[in-house]
C-alpha cells in the first residue's frame, strides 16, 4: 500500500491511536526486554522507524541510545515533539532514509512495516540494510501467522507472516537472526512476533 494512503488512514484516526496507543504500558515487558537488548547498547545512531506517537522512541533515548523517531504522519510527530521534547523526531518515510550508507546503529521497526505487501517490504528491508552498519542490529514487530496474509485492520489492510518466512526474507537482504519471539492470541490482540537481526 502506497504511503500516501498510510499516512491517510493513519492521520484520520490519529485521536484514536494517541489516545489509545501512544505509551510504554501497551508494550508487553518482554517486548521491552528485546527491544533493549539489542539496541540500548548500540554504539553510535538509532531509528525507530515508523515511531508513531513516539514513546518507544523516548523509551529508548531514556536507556541512553542516541535515537531518532521517523514517521509519515505529521499529527504522530507534533504529538512526539510536545511529549518527549529531548527526543529527536523527523517527519518522512522509511523507504527513502535521508542517511548515508552504513552511518547506523541500530534500528527498530515495531508495527511499522505492516501495511505493505512482500514487494514494499523488500523495498524497506534493502532501505534499512543500507543505512545500517555492518554489526548493526534490527528489531522487527509484527503481526504473526501459520501463512503470509493480509487481513483488515483497524487502521487499514494489514499483513501477517509466519517467523520462519519473514526471517528467511530478512536473510536476502543480508541480515543474520539472532533472536526470535513469538506470543499467540492475547485478549484482543493478535498473534505477536518479534525478530531481531544483525546487518551482515
Ligand atoms: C501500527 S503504527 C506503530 C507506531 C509505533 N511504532 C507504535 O508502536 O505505536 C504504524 C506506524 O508506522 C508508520 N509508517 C507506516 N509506513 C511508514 C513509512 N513508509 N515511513 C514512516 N512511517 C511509516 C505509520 O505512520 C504509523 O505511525
């Protein structure tokens, strides 16, 4: 799905997502423990692209790692701005990184990529292998499922991936798994994953 119909659906529900969405007690606390591990350590800059609201992102600058939240939608990022104002925000696209090759540390993905269809997500992934350094680790948030699907989401469609596909995806663009996390229906919520990556 283009971005400009991400943005779209995204800006028009804005109230709904900030009111509902935008803080650390939605994060479940294992997903908080594999978030810092792989990137609260990084030496040098982080993205939390697709940041939204803009929490992880200040979750993130609190464990000290020099990050950057980027999103498509301008009401995400004003929010951001008067929430956490130490932390850094840019308004603009994870699929054209205003970034030289290889000058990141680090990068988070939570929910970001989860509107496009395998050929966006190749776009993304080569995107991200390219700003990261060799080393550099990558943290991905999705939605899981036994089969590649895309199904209606609140927002707009959205897609789920069985781990095994998506880390295999992950591997042609040059990234090695080092760690995966996987939490069936929970509530309302859907069948979580959670890959993290190291750009080879
Ligand atoms: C489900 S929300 C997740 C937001 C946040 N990471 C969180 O966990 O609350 C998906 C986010 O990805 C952003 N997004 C989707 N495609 C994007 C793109 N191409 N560039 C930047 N942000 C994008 C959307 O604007 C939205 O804020």
């Amino acid at each position: 799905m283009s971005s400009d119909r991400v943005q779209q659906a995204y800006s028009t529900m804005a109230d709904v997502y900030l009111e509902r969405l935008a803080t650390m007690d939605v994060v479940h606390p294992d997903d908080r423990r594999v978030i810092l591990r792989h990137l609260a350590g990084s030496d040098g800059p982080v993205l939390d692209l697709g940041c939204g609201p803009g929490h992880l992102t200040a979750f993130l600058h609190a464990a000290g790692c020099e990050v950057t939240g980027v999103d498509l939608v301008p009401e995400f990022i004003a929010h951001a701005r008067r929430t956490h104002p130490q932390v850094p925000f840019v308004q603009g696209s994870l699929t054209g990184l205003d970034r030289p090759a290889g000058s990141v540390a680090g990068v988070l993905c939570w929910y970001s990529l989860i509107h496009q269809d395998p050929q966006e997500l190749d776009g993304s992934l080569a995107e991200v292998r390219r700003v990261l350094a060799p080393g550099g680790a990558f943290v991905l948030g999705f939605f899981e499922g036994p089969v590649r699907e895309e199904f209606d989401h609140r927002v707009t469609t959205a897609h789920r991936w069985p781990v095994d596909e998506l880390s295999a995806r992950l591997a042609v663009h040059g990234f090695t798994e080092v760690e995966r996390l996987t939490r069936g229906q929970d509530g309302e919520r859907r069948p979580h994953g959670v890959l993290a990556a190291a750009a080879g």
